[in-house]
C-alpha cells in the first residue's frame, strides 16, 4: 500500500511505555534466570507458555490468530479493507540459553503494544495490522537459524525444517505438535503489504554515538570459512628456529590479515562496515613441547554489499598464497557458508526516518551486522528495521539491557512508521 502522510491530529500520537514494559517484564519471568535473563529454547515448555501468553493478551486486544505449519503466528487487527494486505511487524520470543529480556521479545510486544495504542485511540487503519512472531529465529536449539521466517519465504522446505534434530534427537514436527502449534496454513500463504522489525541493536554503535534511533539500512553479508595451515609437528627443544614448519605462526599472520581486511574494506561513504573475526582455533597437536604441525581456524568476514564481501574474500585468498608461498606451508580456505548483504527497502527505511525526525528522537543510518527475521521477509515485501540503544552492546547475554526510554521511543517510530503505510481510515 502507498505511504500517506499521517493527518496532523495523529501526529502526537504516542504509545503506553509503562505498558510495553510492563509486559515485557512479565514475559520475562517465563524462563526466567537467576542472572536476570531469560533461557526460553524454540519449541519448549516455556515456548509454548509464552506463545500462550502473548495469543490471549492478542485475543484481549481484539485481534484474530492464524498459525501456520511452522508454528508462525500471525496476530491481525483488521483495517477498513482488509482485501489490502496487511502491515505487519514481528520478530521472535525463542532465546539463546543465557538470552535477554528483549532480543526479539522487543519486536513482538512493540507491535502489540501499537495495536493496544490504536485500540485506546479509536482509530481504525485503511489497511489491517498485524503482528507476527516467527519460530526458532535463534537456531540455538534447532538449525537452521532464522527457521520459521526461512520456510515462510521459501529459502529452504518446512519437510528440512521438520526434520532438524536437537542434540536428544527430537525433531522440530514432533516438538511442534507437542506443545500445540503446527497450524494449518501453508507457509508463505500469507500476504504481506509491508513489513518492519523493531529490535535492540545488539552492539555499541548507538549508545556510543549518543543516539535513540537507528534507521537500518540493511544487514551485511555474511561469509564463513574455516582455514587450515599445514606445516610439520618437530620436538620443540632440538629443531632449530630457521628449519621449522611451524603451522601455528604462519596462521597467527592470516588470522591478523582477517581483522586488517576488514579495515581495508570500508563502506564507500566511508563508515566502517567491514567485519572480521577468528573466533574458533584449534592447533594440532597441541602439546607444550611440539611445534604445532596443523592449525584450523574460522574466518568470519561481512559488509554491507556483496561486491564489498567478494573484494574481502580476494583480499584475505591473496594474502593467504603469499604467506604460503614465503613460508612453504600449504593454506587451504573451504568456504562453509554465506548471506547475501540485504539492503532493505527505501520507502520503508525513509518511513523509519521520517518518523523519528516526526517524533524528536535522534537518529543515524545504521546497518545489521547480524541476522533477523526481516532479511527474509524483504524478499517478499518491502521491510525495514529500527533499532534501539542496549547497554554496553550486550546481547546474547542474561545481563543485556535497555533503557525504558529507548524501549518507548522505538515503540513510537514503529507506530507512526505503520501507520504512514497502512493509512488511517476516513471519518
């Protein structure tokens, strides 16, 4: 649906921020820690006690709940004409093991909460709204990640979905229909006018700039490999220096080319968005007194388009022959797998700026540098993201955090962002 601007009456529109955090909190004590976060895997007990929760505070608000094979839900407040496909926000309740209180319970509870606003309001959309939460979005229990948002868009079979195992070998159907939620619409049957994700920024970027909002671009593209450098294991006392094959520092030189390639390859305005991370290491034979014969890494590189990610992968493969080729090691780079870098919509993102500029909130350009449900659903729909300071960049973590006031004003841009596209019914 074509954006309209917002009639000024509606223009001080603003969300309950005690509400939203009210529920958020309650949410919360659903797999609560002792550590103050919340460990609630897909598909289990606590999943299905949050999905029950948020489906009757959905049903409180007058909305209609349609689920589909893949668990998916999907909460509507019907518009004027709901023949228009509907506006839509969502993200996940699913949480890592020493999750948080917001990394994706955020996105679901600020699009209820815009909901409870419009009620509390009286105002009825042109178009429907509607809330969704998307199923294993964390992969911390079931792989792939980002599941139910994937079979949604077609990016892989809800027959492979059902078949994931998690480590006791039960099955993604089988937990599905444990705790109650295999649906009986088809994923992707299911229009989507537009859709935005509202969601904590999971890094430093805006807490260390001093701003509320992040107009997100888009999220980078992602390449993995694992690496491995082949020299020769030797005693470590007799061997002198200058007749090693020593695996380990020849490696050591390419894991520090990884993070200088990420600095070689800025964004083309300049802003830093190349990334690049050794976070796996494992050095054979990993004995105090041998030259380490084999050494296998991960490399870990990302930006913002995918040239930027092919300019990264030449660059780190022709450093690699070149140490090989002064040291006379062998160096083999596997790619192990890849995302694309995923611009997301302009209408979308200027509805996302707009709004903040609306609102006095103040605001950057910002990018993804991880994955979330929207990526796939810009494949359907126009999408966009906004993003929200958390204390210290922590996410993942039971300590991650958000300040009331963040949580509110993200709230509110989502509000006036939806609201500009699925318009405000005449009278």
């Amino acid at each position: 649906m074509k954006a309209t601007p917002l009639p000024e009456k509606l223009q001080g529109l603003r969300v309950n921020g005690a509400r939203l955090w009210d529920s958020l909190m309650e949410l919360a004590q659903i797999g609560a820690t002792e550590k103050g976060g919340v460990c609630r895997l897909t598909l289990t007990d606590l999943d299905k006690q949050g999905r029950d929760l948020i489906s009757r505070w959905a049903k409180e608000a007058g909305m209609t709940i349609t689920i589909d094979k893949i668990g998916n839900g999907f909460l509507r407040r019907p518009g004027r004409n709901n023949a228009l496909p509907p506006v839509m926000t969502g993200s996940h309740i699913d949480t890592q093991p020493t999750g948080g209180k917001f990394d994706g319970n955020y996105g679901v509870l600020a699009g209820l909460e815009v909901v409870r606003t419009l009620n509390d309001a009286g105002i009825e959309t042109e178009a429907p709204i509607e809330v969704a939460w998307w199923t294993n979005e964390e992969g911390s229990r079931f792989v792939p990640v980002m599941m139910g948002s994937g079979v949604f868009a077609k990016a892989f079979t809800l027959e492979t979905a059902y078949a994931a195992k998690d480590v006791d070998g039960k099955s993604v159907k089988d937990e599905l229909a444990r705790i109650g939620y295999i649906g009986e619409q088809e994923p992707g049957d299911h229009p989507i006018g537009c859709y935005f994700e509202t969601h904590i920024e999971q890094g430093p970027v805006l807490e260390d700039n001093k701003k509320t909002i992040g107009v997100v671009t888009g999220v980078l593209g992602i390449r993995w490999y694992d690496c491995v450098v082949t020299g020769m294991e030797a005693h470590a006392g007799p061997t002198p220096m200058a007749l090693r094959k020593d695996a380990l520092q020849v490696a050591t030189k390419l894991m520090q080319e990884v993070v200088a390639c990420a600095h070689r390859h800025p964004q083309a305005d300049g802003s830093n968005h190349g990334r690049g991370t050794v976070g796996m290491v494992q050095v054979f034979p990993n004995s105090r007194n041998v030259i380490p014969g084999r050494v296998k890494f991960s490399i870990d590189l990302r930006n913002s388009s995918d040239a930027l990610c092919d300019a990264m992968d030449a660059d780190i493969r022709a450093v690699a022959a070149q140490l090989s080729a002064e040291s006379g090691l062998s160096i083999e780079i596997t790619p192990v797998s890849s995302y694309p870098a995923q611009p997301f919509h302009a209408e979308c993102v200027n509805a996302v700026q707009a709004a903040a500029e609306r609102l006095g909130y103040s605001n950057m350009p910002a990018v993804s540098g991880a994955g979330h449900d929207a990526v796939y659903m810009v494949r359907l729909a126009p999408a966009g993201m906004i993003f929200i300071p958390c204390k210290d960049g922590i996410s993942h973590n039971e300590i991650e955090d958000a300040a009331p006031a963040d949580i509110e004003a993200g709230c509110n841009v989502l509000l006036h962002a939806m609201l500009e596209r699925a318009g405000v019914a005449a009278g």
